[in-house]
C-alpha cells in the first residue's frame, strides 16, 4: 500500500464503480435492496436466488441473474470481484461450500450482510474460505421481507458494520468498504467481531426476548384483554418487535447465544435490584438507578441537536499504516467517527460530530 | 334510579352539556387539554392552576380561570357539578385536604385523572371524600408537559378506565361517565381499582422500569458508544420511555410500587430462564418462550383486521340494576366491551368489535 497523494477522488471513484461486478448470493429484502441500489449506481450485478421467482422484475432493474451459485461465482468472461452474501444465516454452510468449489480466490473477495458476526467466519475459515473474506453488517432493514420489500431507499444513509481479524486482508477490505462508502452513498466502522456480536446481542438481538418476554407476561395476566385495551404508547413502542416472526428472532438470538445469555442475566439482575428496593422502599437505590443511565440521556439530545441544528459535520483524513490499519479503524470507531470514504487508497475521510462526540457516551 | 324507556338522546345530551358546570384543577398536559375540549364542547369550565401563567390562554378559550381552589370549589352562584383533580399525585393529598374544607358534598361530584387509582382512593377517603369521589384515568398523553403542550385533540379517540368500588353511587358514577362520553365522546371502561393498577403496572409502570434498564445496562457497556451508534429502530422504540423525565417515571413505580415489584421479579424469571435454556441450549424451552406469547400477536393482527377493514362494531343496549351495575359492567369490560354512550340514565350503550372479541385474548 502506497501513501502516495492521490487526490483527485472523483476520478478513481468513478474507475472502480464502472470496473467493478458485483454478485449478489440472495435476492430477499436486504440481498434485493442493495442489489437494485447497486445497479441503479452504475455497477455490474449478478445475483442468484434459490427461487427464480424475482429474476422478471430484478432483471427490469438491470440485474444480471443466474441459475445457480457456481454460474454466480464462476460467470464467463465476469468473475466478480465482490460477492455479498445475503441469504439466511442457516443456508451459510451449504452456501459457503459450494462456494469453495468454484471461488476463484485471487480475484473475488467474499463479504455478507448477517446480523452476527463471529459464527459467520467460523463458517467461512471452516469452508477454507477465510483469506477472501470481510465481514459486514449493514444496520437497516425492516419487518417486511422478499424482494417484493426490497428498496434501493432502505440504504440511504445507513451506517455499515465492517468486521475484521488480524489476517484480514488491507486490499479486500478496501473492497467492501468502497462499495458501502461508493457504491451505497452509506458509512460505515471498522470493528471486530466480538465488539460486533456483543454490541448487536445490546442494541437488538437481548431486546427482541425482553420485548418477547412483556408479551408473554400479558398473556399469562388473567385481565389480559383489560390490558391489553387500556395499552397506549409505550407498550406499543416495546412490544414492536416481539410482533415480528418468533422464529426469525429465535434464529437471532440462537446465533448469537453467549452474548444474549450474558445480558438477559444482567438484565435480569437490574429488575430485581429495583424490585427489592420497591420492597424495602429504600430511595436511595431507586433514585441512582433511574439516574444511571442520564449519559445515554444526554447523547441522545446531543443527537437531536446535532440534527436539527444541522451542525456541520467535521471531517478528517486518516492516512492507514498497513502494519495498524485495523487498530487504528477500531479506534476511530471507538471515538465515534465514521468512515464517509476514501481520499485515496491508502487515506481513508472519517467524520465526527462534535456535538455527538462530547457527549458522556464517549468515555476517555 | 328508574328504567323508564328515556329514549330521545340528543334531548337530555344537550341538557346536560348546557346545564353542567365542570371544575378542573390544575391545567398541565391533561388537565388543560381537558378543560379546552369541554369549553369548546360547550360546558361551562372554571379552573384553577397553583400558578396563573396559563390564564390568559385559557380565558381565550373560553375558560373561567379563579385564583384559588376554594373558589373553584364554591363559585359563587355556580358550584361544580363535577371537580376533576388534575394535578400532580404529589400534591393530592393537599388538594384533597382542602377542598374537604369547602367543596359542597350533595352537589358536586368528584374525580381526577391520575395513572394509579387505589393510593388516590386511600387519600379521598383519608379526607372523609369518599362519597363523592368516582376514579378516572384517560388512556392518553404524550412526553411533552404544560399547557402549552395542551392540545384538545389528545382526547380524540381515547378510552377511559372509570374505577369504582362498593360504596360508589351510581348517579355520581353517571356524572363522571358523561361528561367521558359525551363532554369528550370518548369511551370508557368499569374496573375496580386493583384490575386497573394492576393493568397499568403491566402495559406502562413495570415497562419504564425495563426501558431504564435497557439504558443503563448501554451506559455500562464499555463499547457503549458503538452500541448506540449501531442501534437502529428496535433499540430506538424499546427504549424511548427511557428518555422521559425520569423523576416523572421514578414517581409513578413508586405510587404502584406493589404490582410493579411483582411484575418486575416475573419478568426477570422470565428472562433467566431464556438465559439458562441458551446456556444448556435447550431448544424445546426457547421454542416454548417465543410461541408462549402467540394470543397477543393474534389479538394486534385482529386490532389491525377491525381497522383496515372498517369492520362495523356491534353496538347493544345494557339496562343497568341499581344493585348490580358494578359487577355488569365489570363484565362488560372483561368480555372486552365498552362503554360509548347513554340510551338513559338507567341504560348504557356497549360496543364490542367481533374480530377483536374473537381473538384469542378474551379468556372463556
């Protein structure tokens, strides 16, 4: 990698979006999405799906589809330089070896968009897949699903999850990142996977069984239906996702076990913590535990100023060492920057909000 | 009370609306937003707030504004038929003492609008109110507070939890009904006080304290600041209670501190055994927690049928005995009815919605 200045960015985006294919594994509601968002960006998109029931409309959209994952990986005259595997986390196995049959090593890299990530590359390394492969996790979706949902416009502006190891290659992460920061318009940071899964298993998958759990609750209240009547806002926000498909969100939670295991056992500690104080009527510890959580608080106002406001973001190169690139990503992300693309190969453009920034979520 | 056949509603609705006076202390979020809907509905509203910066508002709109509670109480040549107390629980037990002072027992009746009704009872009948006094609770509000934040329109729409128990006289019972479903043609359900604080401990108090632990448990996560930037709408919805005055939260689970602390141990035996089942990968018991909750899912998927498809409610008439009047509409209200009008004083009007009723929610 070369710190060469290669300025003039418009010129080389452009270059890499024209020269570059793209495979799709996965034509559902995120696999579809980005497979439309990508050709309507001006880059080359094959996909394949297990079911030929989308290809009518995603080749109206400009899509190349194909009849199989080894036609996918091996099209003639078009290997692609990324493949992007969008299909449901149980299909990985079979998926990744099949791959490994026909993959061609050198040229493609191998990246997915599931919403954990350890397990994904245990597969991958296991399939002997492990050199091609980045990990990604974009943070959008919705409670639909199918290519009849999918929406190039589920992408705009949505922060990607780049996951990375120590032998993770500088040239194929590139690759990855560029198409989020490219070919998406989107951001993304660079994390590892345990920082992942266990961020993921905080903010989404240890959610979904306490929302599942509230349910549960009202259904065994001999005044369900009475509860249920009188219900209003916040039991409508907190039971949301519990409402989406429980095996959907079973496979979530399985996948990512340990985390979800750890929280729901913290969790659980929190509420009995304050159910003995309400016994003991002891203050005290009622008033710190509803005074904890005031950072979160006061980051969340800080992003609402910071938007409304329209604060202007301030942003930065950050030229990467090969030696500590993923060191130096990782703490970026730890400041809450965000990589908004690259000045050139080697000089990556991060972005920080400084109203967001300050706020006590970030700790020193 | 006479079960002579009083058809001819719109007569006797208008009667009462011309004739009735209505008392409203304290004009925050509710109270005001209260007090401008009756005024533009035609009753006559006197109110008193301990501060008088909303006064010159509420005078354009129509509203009587005093300077002290006793006048209220005893507006010369225009006693309340109805006070309904407004303010704040903490200061209910000082309203409560003086208004006991001068409010007229034979003609005025008495409410209020508070999320926990047996403290409230408990605080009425410690000031020897106890025979005027009929609970209330509107299923409405948002995060916002004061008058400013007053918005007639909150009331659109709303149900009613109206809490009576065995001493309740059925004409002050009907005053309060009234004035709910025609003063704010809302409608209302009857409950006793336990079902109600236990509901509302279930759909509201017991899931602030969740949202609170959800953000704490983010604030002592050391990727904390990753975590909330990868959080997205799950995250966002569960935890948005969180983000309310926690002194406002913190009061509410400590007035309904009972059913709250038993809620809060089911939850966290609800989540530790989500927790030792992941450990032990118990794949029957996860099965068995995410289905657990299927009767809710079908209850919201029948809510939704009713309204997409503007399904026609079946509206009956319900004479009401004189000995038995709580007990019939407690039914009522346990077979998911409710309460939208008054053929006469001694007939209410149910409506239950067949899709609704159906779902599996309503226990047999």
């Amino acid at each position: 990698m070369a710190h060469t200045a290669e300025r003039g960015r418009e010129t080389d985006t452009m270059a890499d979006k024209t020269g570059m294919t793209i495979g799709i594994v996965g034509l559902g509601l995120i696999g579809g999405s980005l497979a439309r968002h990508l050709a309507a960006n001006g880059y080359r998109v094959i996909a394949w799906n297990h079911r030929p029931h989308p290809y009518e409309q995603a080749r109206r959209d400009g899509i190349v589809c194909v009849d199989s994952l080894e036609e996918l990986a091996g099209h003639p005259g078009a290997r692609p330089d990324l493949i992007v595997l969008c299909n449901p986390l149980k299909a990985m196995p079979q998926m990744l070896s099949r791959l490994a049959l026909v993959i061609d090593r050198t040229t493609t890299t191998l990246t997915d968009v599931g919403s954990v990530k350890a397990l994904v590359r245990q597969q991958v390394v296991a399939a002997g897949l492990g050199n091609c492969y980045v990990g990604a996790h974009p943070m959008t979706g919705t409670e639909r699903s199918g290519f009849e949902a999918a929406d190039p416009s589920l992408f705009d502006h949505a922060l990607w999850a780049i996951t990375v190891d120590e032998s993770t290659d500088y040239r194929r992460f590139l690759v990855v990142a560029r198409m989020i920061t490219e070919g998406c318009a989107n951001r993304c940071i660079v994390i590892d996977d345990g920082t992942h899964d266990r961020a993921a298993a905080l903010i989404s998958h240890m959610p979904h069984v306490v929302a599942t759990a509230l349910i549960n609750e009202l259904t065994d209240n001999p005044d369900r239906n009475i509860a249920a009547a009188l219900a209003a806002g916040s039991w409508r926000d907190m039971t949301r996702v519990a409402l989406t498909d429980p095996q959907r969100t079973r496979a979530m939670v399985d996948e990512d076990a340990e985390n979800v295991e750890t929280l729901l056992r913290h969790m659980a500690d929190r509420l009995v913590a304050v159910a003995d104080a309400l016994h003991d009527e002891d203050n005290r510890q009622i008033g710190e535990f509803f005074a904890h959580g005031q950072p979160f608080r006061d980051y969340k106002a800080a992003c609402v100023r910071a938007n409304t406001q329209a604060e202007t973001p301030v942003t930065t190169d950050m030229p990467l060492n090969l030696a500590t690139w993923r060191d130096q990503l990782l703490e970026s992300a730890r400041r809450s920057e965000q990589v908004t693309g690259w000045r050139s190969d080697a000089v990556a453009v991060v972005e920080r909000r400084p109203a967001v920034v300050s706020a006590a979520l970030v700790r020193a």
